[in-house]
C-alpha cells in the first residue's frame, strides 16, 4: 500500500533583491538532479531574482534572464539548469505542445515562473516557492513554500530550513 506523499512548509521574509539571491542561491547548492522549483507571484515580485540565486547556486556562469519569449532557455552548470516562463502560455496544453518539461530534465533541475498557469500539468513532487511583496518596504517580500515528496522536502528542509532558522 501506497504512503502518503511526505510534504513541508514554511515562510521566509526578503529584505531586498540580493536576500531573495541568496535563498535562490541555497536552492541551488542544495539542488539534485530532478528537481523542480514552481515560481508563483504577481510581476516584479522577484521570481526572476530567486532563479538568478538558484542558477548561481548551480555555478552557471552565463547571463539569466527571464526567457518570455523564447519560453525556456538553458544553462550548463553543476547540473543544467532549464529556466522556464509560462507567462505568455494559455494553459498546459500549449506547455506540453512544446515540450517545455520533458525526459532532459530529470539530469537537471528545472525552475518554472508563472508555474500557476500550468496547474494541473506539472508533477506533484516538487517545490512550489511563492514570492510576494510584503510590508511597506518596496523590497520587502514574503517567500512562502511547500514540498511534496522526499527529494522535494529534503531540498527545502537543506536550503530554506537553514534560511528560516536564521531569519527568526
């Protein structure tokens, strides 16, 4: 019989762009093969900045960005690092039409903006982090997550555990 899925949660607060980096950062170096990191949250709220960290992590050297209208880019590093936008996308279909999340990922690790907008399609084990502004600071943010299966809640618990114990 079948256990229930493992999951973990838990609330980090941003000060500014380069705090938001270094949780992107810790994700990266805690990251295996295989992990999927959902970016949610309104424009300019830095999901972008949080993959900037991960891809850091990751020790890609190149320039990332968001790709918006190329739809996914990669980045060699320790592990590659697929960088995917569903901005401009109108739902899963058209994700999966172009192959945005296939068989190339699982020897990565893939990170998804907007991943909102692919409700449904993408798997359930993985990292869902929502970025938001928070406060009366306009870099003040509140980055909110939640793990489901092993990988997923061992790479929180490596990566944003560490971060919420020093952020109290």
């Amino acid at each position: 019989m079948p256990t229930a899925a493992t999951s973990l949660d838990g609330t980090l607060s941003s000060h500014a762009p380069a705090d938001t980096r270094a949780i992107g950062r810790a994700l990266g170096e805690a990251a295996a093969p295989g992990a999927l990191v959902a970016l949610i949250g309104p424009l300019g709220a830095g999901k972008t900045q949080l993959t900037k960290g991960i891809a850091e992590g990751l020790g890609v050297s190149g320039v990332v960005n968001s790709p918006t209208f190329v739809l996914m880019n990669e980045h060699p590093g320790r592990l590659r690092l697929f960088h995917v936008d569903a901005y401009r996308l109108e739902g899963p279909d058209e994700a999966f039409a172009a192959g945005l999340l296939d068989d190339r990922a699982a020897d990565g690790v893939t990170v998804v903006e907007w991943a909102d907008r692919l409700a449904g399609w993408l798997p359930d084990e993985r990292l869902d982090v929502t970025v938001e502004p928070d406060g009366a600071g306009a870099d003040e943010r509140r980055i909110t997550w939640h793990a489901t299966g092993d990988e997923h809640v061992a790479l929180a618990a490596a990566a944003l555990g560490a971060r919420r114990a020093a952020d109290r």
